[in-house]
C-alpha cells in the first residue's frame, strides 16, 4: 500500500467527521417530522372514534326518548277514555285524557282532520305547528318534529286521531326540547371536535368547535324515527406522510434518531488522525492565503478586493390597471383573483357595460356575488364602475346566478351581473352579464375589452345612486305558489359550500320536500369538495348520504347554483342529458309539438326520445349563454346541456336555474311511488365522460377547422355547428374546440361496448391522419 492511500482514508474519514454534525441534523429532522405526522395522524384517528363514539351515544339516547315518546302517543290514543270521547265527537275533552298523567308534556291538542281552523290562523299559530299537523294526515301516522312555538323551539308529535276506523282529528302533544338534546349534552366531547343535533338547515344545539359546522355533515347520522340527525366533525389531519399509518411513522421517526445520535458519535480519534496527517489547508485558510506568485501591496497579504457602490434604486411608480384580453371569454368573463383580476379591472367592467346599457337607454341594473373571498371587493369595484357610468345599481348581496337573474326579471331591470367563480377553484372569479335580456357572450363580451382599450367608456356628470335588497322570499314565494309535490320526498341537498347552499334547501322545503342538507354552510374556500356536479368524483358523498339517511334522492349544485346533479337511492349518477328526456316528456304533455333545444354533448337518444312525446328536437352549440339566444330565437319550450345547465321557459323565465329544476325535478318524481325506478328507466347506453385532449400549438379552432375541411366519417350524419359531431345507427362521437381551455373536447356514446369501440377508433384514424403527435387516451 502506498503512502497516499492511507493518507486519502484518513482525508475521507476527516471530511466525514466534518460533516458528520450536518448529516445528524437533517436526519433529526426526519425523525421530528416523522414523529410530528405520526402523532397528527394518531391524534386525528383518536379524536375521529371519540367524535363517533359521542356521536353515537347522542343518536341512541335521542332515539330512545323520542321513540318512546312516539309509541306513547299511539297508544294514548288507543286509550278507553280518549276513545269514548274521539267517539263522541268531543274533541277537547279528548285532548284533555290524552294529556293525563303524561311525564314533561307541556301541551296537547286534537284539531278537526280537515286543519281548516290551523290554515285559516296560520300567520298567528307559525308554520311550524301546521307542518307538523300536515304530516301526520299526509303520511298517516305518528310522526316528530321540532318547531317554533312562541319564539322558542320544541319537540312536536303529531299523529292520526281515529274513532275506531274513521279519522276524526290531528292530535298534538308539545314536549320540551330537552328531550332531543339531552343525550348530545351528555354524550362525551374531545373540545377540539364537534357535535351538533340538527334537523333540515337548522343547528337546535351545537357543542365544540364551532370552526367545524362546516364539514360536519359528512360524519352525520340520523336519529332513526325523526327528521332529526347528529353532526359530527374533528379537525382536519393533512394526508399522512408517504401514505403511511401513526406506526410506521412513529417507527421511523425512532429509526432517523438513532441514525442521528450514530451520526454525532463518529470515532474522535480517527478523525484526530486524519487531521494530523492531513496538510492541505482549509477552504477559510485558502481564502486567508495570497494566490500562488501575488502579494499585497504590504507583501503579506492579497490586495483588497474593490467594492461595488450602487446607486439607490427608485421607487417603483403605481402602473395604471391593466385590462388582460384573455378573461374575456366566449360566454362570460373570468380569471384568476390577484393575477388577471382585482376590484381595478371589475371597476373598468362595470363602466363598460354601464356604457352599453347608456346606448340602450338601460338605467338600473341588479347585482349579487356567489360566496368566493374575492366576492366583497369585486362587487364593491364592479358597482363603482356601474355608478361611475350613471348606472342605478340594486345590490343583492350574496346570491345563486339564478336568484341574480331573477332579480332581472321581478324587478325590471332587464340587466343584472353575478359575480361568480362558478364551478372553478376558490382562486377563481368572474361575472356573468346580462344587459336588456340577453346574455352577453362572444363578440358582446369582448366588445367589453375593445371599450377600455379604446377608451369609449361614458363618465356620467353625476354617479348613478345604489340600493340593497333581499329578493330571496320573493323568489322561494314565486317557486313554491307554482310547484307543491304530490307526497313529501326526502332528499339530500349537496350545495358543495357553494351559494345555494341557503337557497336551495328553502325553496325545496318550501314545495313540500323533506331535506337532509350537506355542505350547505356557504364557505368560498370549498373545504370539502369540487362545487361541479358534472365530475362524479365530486358525488361520493351525497351518494353515502343519500344511502346513509336512507333518502329518495340526492341533489347537488355547483357553485353559484345555475347547475343541477342528481344521484339516485342506489348511487347511480344520473346524466344531465337524461334527465332532458324526463322534463321534454313533462313539458310536451302541455305544450304538444314544443321545441326542445339541447346542446351538441347530448345523447343521441335524446332526439327521437322527443319526437315520441310529440316534440321537436333541435341540436345547438354548448354554452349557457348560446343555449339562451336560441331559445329566444326559436321560442323553445325547454332547453338543457351535458353540464347540467336547465332551462325552463314554460312556467318560469328561460334562464339557467339548477334550483328551479330541483323543484320540477321532485314535481315529476313525487307522482311515483319509487323516484329512482323513474330515472333509472330513462332510455339509456354505454358513454363515456368529456375526454379533454390538448390541442396542436394550443389552437382548438384551427385543428377543429380541419377535421370539418379533411375528414370523412363514412356512413354517419355529420352535424358541424359546434366542432365535428358524428351519429350512426347505433351510436355517435364528438369532437369540438374548447370555448375556455387550448383543448380538444372529445366524447362518445354507443347502444353497445363494441359499437363505442369502433366509432372511438374510427374517430382516432381521422384526428390522427391530421396530427399523428395527438395525444389520444383511446
């Protein structure tokens, strides 16, 4: 062995020891963040099973009071005494034995069958008594609720009072709500968890951490027998570590520290050694040396190194708002809060349009945001801008589009914007415009962008003035005189934290429906899911809560509510395109030989689905404010898009409105004894979802452009309104150009598995003669 290679040992085992302190700390970091996901993770685990034990405990001990409660009513009425009296016809000498000797009982009445006395006091006696009076006629048997009485909530059981076979009156009995609430008081409560009684929309009694009301219904469970249910929450535990469990990671977090403390007690001696026979000098001594051959100017040392001056920077000057083109989108404008928007631009927009509505001699306009963050600043720009013009603007406040468009119509303005990031991620907004009745969207939006930049937008010589109102009773009013379902529904309400979320379940309570809401608590940041009805990843749990509370149906919207989903009581995702089918046949029962529009991603059984109830199908492109425009142009009864956009123009005003379809929706269903037997009958095949491809050089229009100029699709009927659409016999394809996104829109639906897989390949040989570098996942 050579004298250097001990030398070159000894140097490794030095640079080792060296290093040796740095390699300890990073492997002390591992095992604290290790340890620290371990612990989150075991903490998150045991904090979920006491929120479910609590829970649990809660719902057995509600359901044990109030079920006895149930059965004692019946049997109270089965008693000698109140009988002879049902039987006589005495009424309030009945409600007087039913009362005898009943533990906690606060109240008890027998009201005439007919209500007539309850309808005609309805404004002084609350609706709350009458529902629950309504409910036990309708459903012909004991039922609870919980109602306000005197301003103060109690546990109502209403139930069929019968002398012998023949109903004679509604009894009531009114108990304290302590006997829902005493087992959630009881039951044992981690305070950094949550655990609410709920029924409906309303929290009775709420213990823990407020913060959670938000996420709780996912963990909810019904107290069986009542409308009433347990919410529970614990706080949120980030994913863990590497997808492992508390015990790996604890495990692992020991491993990294034993490795560390080996790390720190590396041999002394060896690195001493090494030390000692190492001469070549340290990076600091080297940079203590003078260069090989140069001395400084005392010749002990390097010349000092000049040192750079720089000026002062100056200050940055604010830059004037800057308009980016590319928000100005085919059926509305949209982008991202912080980057492409802020409350500058929404100001420009709004004088924009207010200069638009000037040249139509168009003076008040209603405005309304969804529940985004961003919502209060841009709405506070965008009415500066609409002021700025000369503009009347009557603020809505937080509302759906739906309820926004409404504004348009019951107030009479014409014209009206929703501030709304719509189904888009939180960091998202934007504003849907109508102005004179029509929904702007191509040329309209961007003739927008060409007025500032051109700057042609008018200054009034005074601001417009502003007004707030609350339209939201006017609308529920407006849904519920039209529609009162045949028999009570129970449905759960997925708002996906979005706008509708307060909205939606008022207005289908309000036609009769019963609701089990979840993620209707309104959060702009989304903490749950996707507000997108339209991708079924985002259905799971309304389908588990549809199960869950054994409901007849699940409804979801997405964000700002003009979209409606819908699963059924066994979890299948009914498609927009389907549900068409259902409300064409509705409406064509009425209105014979109507016009039913629906855009180009529909099914192709859709047509002749119409033409068989008497109707006339008529395909057009996609996009909401498109579908609006033919509408108006053809005088359509009905319209309705893949994305679950629904538009009613019999009975209703034409635009998109995912809660009004709700109502028409549970009108058709409640006249059959099983809603989802209805829908699942709907004609059906085998589709597939949109398939999203990027687009050559980010260009769908051109690459669209030369399917229609290149291909050829032998033996099909080509329709090239909105891209290339392809109908065979026995099934179709699609290929069009997105409106919002550089991508190829793609889908394909077919009577069999091997009739898609051929026109998917058929459709593959055509795209791909064009640009064999297209990225087909077919």
């Amino acid at each position: 062995m050579s004298e250097k290679e001990p030398r070159q040992a000894g140097a490794m085992l030095a640079q080792l020891r060296q290093a040796a302190p740095l390699l300890a700390v990073l492997l002390g970091v591992l095992a604290l963040w290790f340890a620290w996901s371990g612990w989150q993770q075991l903490r998150g685990e045991q904090r979920t099973a006491a929120a479910e034990q609590g829970r649990d405990a809660a719902v057995a001990a509600a359901q044990q009071s109030l079920g006895a409660e149930l059965k004692r009513i019946d049997a109270r009425l089965a008693d000698t005494a109140v009988q002879r009296a049902l039987i006589a016809g005495d009424l309030e000498t009945a409600a007087t034995a039913l009362a005898a000797d009943w533990p906690r009982l606060e109240a008890a009445d027998i009201v005439p069958a007919d209500l007539r006395a309850d309808y005609a006091g309805l404004d002084a006696g609350g609706f709350g008594r009458l529902a629950a009076l309504e409910a036990a006629r309708v459903e012909d048997r004991a039922v609870l609720t919980v109602a306000q009485v005197d301003g103060t909530p109690r546990v109502l059981i209403t139930a069929p009072a019968r002398a012998g076979e023949r109903l004679v009156g509604i009894a009531l009995a009114q108990l304290p709500l302590a006997l829902a609430t005493a087992g959630l008081e009881a039951a044992p409560l981690d305070g950094a968890t949550y655990l609410a009684l709920r029924q409906g929309n309303h929290t009775l009694l709420s213990r823990g951490d407020e913060g959670l009301s938000n996420v709780a219904a996912r963990m909810a469970q019904p107290v069986p027998g009542t409308p009433l249910r347990i919410a529970a929450a614990v706080p949120r535990v980030d994913a863990p570590l590497l997808g492992l469990g508390p015990i790996p990671l604890l495990a692992g977090a020991g491993l990294f520290l034993l490795l560390a403390v080996v790390a720190l007690r590396l041999p002394r001696g060896a690195a001493s050694a090494a030390k000692a026979e190492d001469t070549t000098p340290t990076f600091a001594e080297s940079l203590r040396a003078p260069p090989e051959g140069v001395e400084g100017e005392d010749g002990l040392g390097p010349p000092p190194v000049p040192v750079r001056s720089e000026s002062p920077k100056k200050k940055a000057t604010p830059s004037s708002v800057v308009l980016d083109p590319s928000i100005f989108r085919a059926y509305d404008i949209r982008g991202v809060v912080g980057t492409t928007l802020d409350a500058g631009v929404a100001e420009l927009v709004g004088q924009a349009v207010g200069s638009l509505m000037r040249e139509q001699d168009l003076t008040d306009i209603v405005v309304g945001r969804d529940g985004r963050l961003s919502g209060p600043d841009l709405v506070a720009g965008l009415i500066a801008g609409l002021r700025k013009a000369g503009r009347n603007v009557i603020d809505i406040g937080m509302a759906p589009t739906p309820l926004i468009y409404f504004g348009a119509y019951h107030l009479r303005t014409g014209c009206c914007i929703s501030v709304t990031g719509s189904h888009n991620p939180p960091d998202y907004n934007g504003f849907k415009i109508v102005v004179g009745g029509e929904t702007l969207s191509g040329d309209a939006i961007t003739d927008l962008h060409t007025r500032v930049a051109d700057d042609r937008l008018h200054t009034a010589p005074q601001p417009g003035a502003v007004s707030e109102r609350d339209i939201s009773d006017d609308y529920v009013r407006r849904i519920a005189d039209d529609i009162q379902i045949a028999r009570p529904l129970k449905i759960v309400i997925d708002a996906g934290n979005g706008v509708a979320g307060e909205l939606g379940p008022r207005v289908l309570e309000a036609i009769g429906a019963e609701v089990v809401p979840l993620y209707c608590d309104i959060d702009g940041t989304f903490p749950n899911h996707h507000p997108d009805p339209s991708e079924p990843q985002n259905l799971e749990d309304l389908v588990r809560t549809v199960q869950r509370f054994d409901a007849d149906l699940g409804i979801a919207f997405d964000g700002d509510g003009d979209r409606l989903g819908v699963v059924t009581k066994d979890g299948e995702n009914i498609f927009a395109d389907r549900l068409l089918m259902l409300f064409a046949a509705d409406v064509l029962e009425r209105n014979p030989g109507a016009m039913i529009v629906f855009d180009v991603k529909c099914t192709g059984r859709l047509p002749g689905h119409v033409l068989r109830h008497g109707g006339s199908p008529l395909m057009w492109k996609t996009g909401h404010s498109l579908i609006k425009a033919k509408m108006r142009e053809t005088g359509a009864e009905l319209a309705g898009e893949m994305s679950g956009h629904f538009f009613f123009a019999e009975r209703w005003y034409g635009f998109d409105d995912g809660i009004y379809a709700a109502a028409r929706l549970l009108e058709i269903l409640a006249l059959d004894d099983d809603p989802s037997a209805v829908l699942k009958a709907l004609p059906n095949g085998i589709s597939t979802p949109e398939i999203k491809v990027p687009a050559p050089n980010d260009d769908p229009h051109s690459f669209v452009a030369r399917v229609q100029a290149e291909s050829a699709f032998d033996g099909a009927r080509l329709s090239t309104i909105d891209g290339v659409r392809a109908d065979w016999s026995d099934g179709w394809g699609l290929v069009r150009a997105s409106n919002t996104t550089p991508v190829l829109v793609l889908r394909f639906d077919a009577d069999s598995r091997d009739a898609l897989v051929r026109i998917q390949q058929t459709f593959r040989a055509q795209l791909l003669a064009i640009d064999p570098e297209l990225a087909l996942p077919f």
